[in-house]
C-alpha cells in the first residue's frame, strides 16, 4: 500500500465531476489500505460538502485553473512536506536521510539545481507514493514533472479530453477499449466503463432500487440527476412513495392493458448538468411539462439557471442524497455527462441530451449500447418543434434493453491496478543478506519518554566496520542476478527523499511528525550532501530507487546509521538488503569505524530490521 494524491478541482464553472470520481477512488483506496490527500480548490457548498464528508487530509489550491499549458501557478501553496527516517533522531530542519563524506561525485557548493514543476513538488511535500490527476485543464507534461519526485503518475481521461502522459491512464468512458489509443509513452491503459469510478451511494442505490423491484413495490417516476437540500429530497421521496400505489395499481391492471402512462400526479426531475453551462435548464424542463405525463416536475440546476424555467417547475440546486431518489425512479432525463454511467449502474431507464461537446462520444456509444433513449444535441431539441413528443413516446415505451452491465465496482478494480503498477516497480527483489559474525555495531533503543539525548553504545558494543566488498545481494525470484547498487546521493535526488521521509508510515515512526516544505528542505539538503561528516546513499534495485541509508559522524571512530525505504518497495524484505548495500558501499572510504543505530521505542520493525543485520541492543543512558 501507499499514500495517494488526489489532485482535482470542483468549482461552479467546471462543475463537480471529477472531484465526484476522485471522491469514488478515495474511498477505494483507503478500504484497500492506501492513505489519502486530497489536492485542489473546491467551490460551492455541494463540493465542500462532497470534501469534508471524504474524511482525508485537503491541500487548498488557491488559484483559477488555468490552460493546460500554463505554469501551474494555482500550485504554489501546495502542502508543506515533512521529515523523520526509520531509525534516525535529532534531524536538522528539513533534512532528509542524507549526509556526506567527501567521496568522488560531489557537487561543489556553489552550484544550482534547477527548481522543479509545482507538481513534483507537491507529491514530494505531501509524500505521495502515486498521484493521480483528474482535469482538463491541468499542465500537460505533469509526468515529466512528477517523475522528478518518483511518484507513480496516474491521469483520468475521457477520449482525447484530459489526456496526457502518465504511468497509468484510465478512460472509463464507454466503448473506450474498442477505440485506437495514441502511444504516448504510458505503459497501461484501463479502459471502458469496467473502470467507471462510482460511489458507494451509487452501489447502494443499486441494490435498493433491485430490492425494490423484486418486491414490486417501485412506483412510476420520471428523475434527471441532479440535487435539491436534503429536506426538499425528503418531501419528494414522501410524495414517491403515495404515487407508488397508484402507478402499481395501473400497471397491474392486466397483462393486456398495454399502457404503461405514470400516474397524472407523477413526478419528473431534472438535471441538465452540474454547472448547466450551456443553460439547458430552461428547455429541458419546458419538455417535461409539455409532455402532460407529470403532475410536478423538479428542475435540479444551480440558481443561476433558475430564470429561464418555465412556469409550474419547482427549482432545486444540487444534494447528495439524489442516488436515493434515482433507486425509486422508472425514468430519468439527464445530460450525457457521468450521470449516465450512474443511471445504468443504478438501472433507472433513461433519455440522453447532449449538452456539451466533450458529452458527444459518450452520448452516441450509449444510446448504441442501449443504455438509455437518445434526445440528441441540446441545438437538435431547440430546432425541434415535436421533441416533447418524442420525450413523452420514449417514457410510454419503456426501457431499451442495455447491451452492457456496469456493476460499480470500477474504482476497485483502479486501485487494484495501481497496487499492481507499485508491485511491479520492486518485484524482482533480492534475498535478505546474512550478516557476517564479526558485524556487531550497537543498536540503541531510545524511548519517547526519555529526554532527547542520544546514549552513546558501551565499548564493548562497537565493532570495526568490516570489509564487505565481496558480499553481494541477488533475486531470489528469477535465475539472473539482480543487484543492489548503493550510489552517492545528489541534488537530484532532493525531491525523492523529501518525498519518502514525508510519508505518512515514515513519519509516524519518526521523532519528529510534521511534515517540511520544499523551501526548508531543499537548502539543507543542498548544503548537507557536502558535508564531510555525512554520508548519505541512494539503493537501486535494477535502476528502481528502493531506498536510502544516512551515515551520520558522531566521533573520528563512530557513525550513526539510519535507513528509510521507499514506500512502494515496503513489504517485500528489502530492508536487510538495502542496509547491506550501503554498507558495503560506506566502507571502502571509512575503515576501522564503528556504527551505530538509534530507534525509537516501540518501532520494533526498525530494532528488528538492525537486530537481524549484526547490531547488538545497547541499553540507553
């Protein structure tokens, strides 16, 4: 598992969806164990609603969005980051594992490291194993950013809309996996409604609307999806469930009877959108009404849109309790934006408008999949002078029979391939290294409720360092050698160790919890890889970062070591291996010296991840 960025925007001028699917794989991911954060600005009451009932920790971005090439400037208060590595106490301000001992390959003070994209600072200050990012309008070389940080890159795509370069790329849109794909680099592609993230509400709502089918206890309704305050979607359920006798009635009147016309006080609601930025509110609702099928029709459209609806319509904006009503509804009306694949979860039968260009591909793959009754294009209905005719002969025939079955489990299926995708980064992994008898360096134990002084190992604790040139780590799943290369840590590595120590696993076993921003890391850590006194290495395993070990000088004979392992190489016994290698690479430059490690009581995976590598427990002072 890892710590996921979810990077988004909601706000009234582009509208509620994609925070809505992030929203979805939020939760995912933390039933499957991830933690979580959410990055982005968030207008309105119904996505701050939407937010906070998420439970996850929220990085404001407060900016417009911008074109997609722009310099991400909404950005630049991201979260601030954090510090602490398994095993290390009394970190410098912004530091990181790291250090320096004046090996080759040292850059020299003096010289400037270029500052990062936005994101990739982002993922490193919120210690995000894997982004995943959700908007039209977000830069379009994120991932040449992000890679900056090693962060997994993972880009929601509907068609040619959003799409851009990414570690995974998910369309959910339907039909998307029998559609050619440009290769841009992305090694894999989810695609297809099987990868639609929908909420649980949605998977809820499915299930009562099936329950309530089996028991025939479903009134005849007309809904579009869309919102009204919790109160109004009360009082309509109410009113649902005193038509549902009625309409039961009717249609048990005879297998013969042959009219399927709802109740005249039936009820129609609709939802032209989330923003209704093409201002279909106003049409859509003058065609349910002229239809003389329902006795109330409820627009559910944001205030602005409220002028243009003819007289008679109740107005409501946006709640999120409207899956509940969609359970008891026969029919719905909405526009073909990521309703649809909620509707057809849900199994409410439905008409499709058009309203938007980005709703064209999606509108006409489902009306061919049967999953709904095509009204076509919000400018067809207003040059068509029958087309509340058409509207009332779609609701009197009855449902298509849908050629696909969407089950909701969508955003599951995604964080199941994002484990696969960190699965894959560290797979081949090599067998623990068996420590050498003579390695006995001290492993001090320091409680969190004993002052902050580091208790130095008794003399008969240190040992000389030995000579580790010929141990090697190797695969323990596949016949071909894969080695653990331990190198010097440069500038270019900043962001990827701000990022692994500002995890939330590593900071939560680290002395010091909060997180530290870019601004005070990058500084230090510039400064720090220069320092004589400290040493610090970055491990590849076949050229993947899988960690890094610090060596921290305390006298001219003893050094303390530390250890932190990248989030996605976690779990797979590395740890053994990666000290190993640092070691091995630590001690051509530093013969005859002894180390030590210190860990904080109760991380008893750290004590006995050293404890296991040769060191022997020293009692603390």
């Amino acid at each position: 598992m890892g710590h996921l960025l979810l990077r988004c925007d909601a706000t009234p001028e582009i509208g509620a969806g994609h925070l809505m699917r992030c929203a979805s794989l939020a939760a995912a991911a933390r039933d499957a164990g991830w933690t979580v954060a959410l990055a982005g600005r968030f207008d309105g009451e119904f996505a701050r609603g939407v937010v906070a009932g998420l439970g996850v920790d929220v990085v404001d971005v407060e900016a417009a969005i911008g074109p997609a090439d722009d310099d991400m400037a909404l950005l630049q208060d991201a979260a601030s980051g954090g510090s602490g590595e398994v095993g290390r106490v009394g970190n410098a301000p912004g530091e990181a594992a790291s250090g320096g001992s004046g090996a080759p390959g040292r850059r020299t003070a003096d010289e400037t490291v270029a500052d990062p994209g936005p994101l990739a600072v982002l993922a490193a200050e919120t210690g995000a194993t894997l982004v995943h990012l959700d908007g039209y309008s977000l830069p379009d070389n994120a991932w040449e950013q992000l890679r900056a940080s090693g962060a997994t890159v993972s880009n929601m795509e509907d068609g040619a809309f959003g799409r851009r370069r990414a570690d995974i790329a998910i369309d959910p849109t339907l039909g998307a996996e029998d559609e050619p794909r440009c290769d841009d680099g992305t090694p894999m592609a989810l695609r297809g409604v099987a990868y639609a993230p929908l909420r649980a509400e949605i998977r809820a709502a499915r299930q009562a609307r099936m329950d309530r089918l089996a028991s025939q206890r479903n009134g005849l309704r007309v809904v579009v999806p869309g919102g009204a305050d919790a109160a109004g979607a009360a009082r309509l359920q109410e009113r649902g469930d005193r038509l549902a006798a009625g309409a039961l009635a009717n249609r048990q009147a005879g297998p013969d009877r042959g009219d399927p016309r709802p109740a005249p006080d039936g009820l129609c609601v609709v939802v032209p959108g989330g923003t209704d930025a093409a201002g279909a509110a106003g049409l859509l609702g003058r065609l349910c009404v002229e239809t003389g099928l329902f006795g109330e029709v409820v627009v559910v459209a944001p205030r602005s849109s409220w002028a243009e609806l003819p007289a008679g319509v109740t107005a409501r904006e946006p709640f999120a309790e409207l899956p509940q009503l969609l359970a008891k509804a026969d029919f719905a009306v909405a526009a073909a934006g990521t309703s649809v694949i909620e509707l057809a979860c849900i199994g409410t039968p439905f008409a499709l408008v058009a309203v938007a260009d980005n709703q064209l591909a999606g509108y006409r793959r489902a009306v061919a999949a049967e999953l709904g009754h095509g009204l076509g294009t919000l400018d067809e209905l207003r040059r068509d002078p029958a087309a509340a005719t058409r509207l009332r002969q779609l609701v009197l025939d009855g449902p298509p029979t849908p050629r696909v079955e969407i089950d909701g489990l969508g955003a599951q299926r995604v964080v199941a391939n994002w484990q696969e995708a960190l699965d894959a980064r560290t797979r081949q992994h090599p067998a623990p290294a068996r420590p050498s008898p003579v390695h006995a360096a001290a492993l001090s134990v320091w409680p969190r409720d004993r002052p902050r002084t580091m208790p130095s190992p008794p003399p008969c604790h240190a040992a000389a360092l030995p000579d580790t040139s010929a141990r090697t780590s190797t695969t323990s799943q596949s016949q071909a050698a894969v080695p653990l290369i331990a190198r010097l840590a440069t500038d270019d590595d900043s962001l990827l160790i701000l990022r692994w120590r500002n995890d939330p696993v590593t900071r939560a076993v680290s002395r010091n919890h909060d997180p530290v921003p870019w601004a005070d890391h990058q500084p230090w850590f510039h400064k720090a890889i220069r320092d004589d006194a400290r040493a610090v290495y970055i491990v590849e395993l076949g050229g993947q970062p899988v960690g890094t070990v610090r060596f921290d000088q305390e006298t001219a004979t003893l050094w303390e070591v530390s250890i932190n392992l990248a989030p996605e190489a976690r779990g797979r016994g590395l740890g053994k291996a990666v000290l190993a290698a640092a070691e091995q690479a630590f001690a051509p430059t530093h013969h005859g010296v002894s180390l030590k490690a210190t860990v904080l009581g109760g991380n008893a995976a750290s004590a006995g991840l050293f404890e296991g590598s040769g060191y022997r427990p020293a009692a603390p002072r």
